[in-house]
C-alpha cells in the first residue's frame, strides 16, 4: 500500500501512481510514456523589430565605449 503523499503526486512528477484500472486500459503496457504529462513550457518570441532596437542599442554602447577607449589611448 502506498502511503497517500505518493498518491497524491501528478503525473508530471518524477514518481507517481497509476491505477490498476488505467494499467488496465492500456493493456498493461507499463510504457513511462503511457502515463508519464508532459508539460510543455510557453516560448515567449520577440518580434524582429524588438531584436533590431536591442542590437542597435548595443551597438551603439560599443561604439560609445570604443570613443572611451580611443580617448584614454590618445
């Protein structure tokens, strides 16, 4: 007998319970992937136009730090 926080687990944890009735069902393939959710985590994109403002700002961060640079060399 399992004791119930084992019970209590979801299928997307690294040990959880299956029925005997869901065993069942599938024929008693005991396949981790018969059971096991998978959650799939949301890809958060940034439009092309986000990316360019962002290398354009870098850009010129560097530009700013390469004067900097010249000055102290000079």
């Amino acid at each position: 007998e399992r004791d119930g926080t084992e019970r209590d687990r979801a299928r997307t944890e690294q040990s959880f319970c299956v029925s005997k009735a869901d065993i069942a069902a599938q024929g008693y393939d005991l396949s981790l992937n018969r059971y096991k959710e998978i959650v799939h985590e949301e890809n958060v994109t940034r439009t092309p136009a986000e990316i360019v403002a962002d290398l354009e700002q870098l850009n010129e961060e560097i530009i700013k730090g390469a004067d900097e640079l010249k000055g102290m060399l000079a």
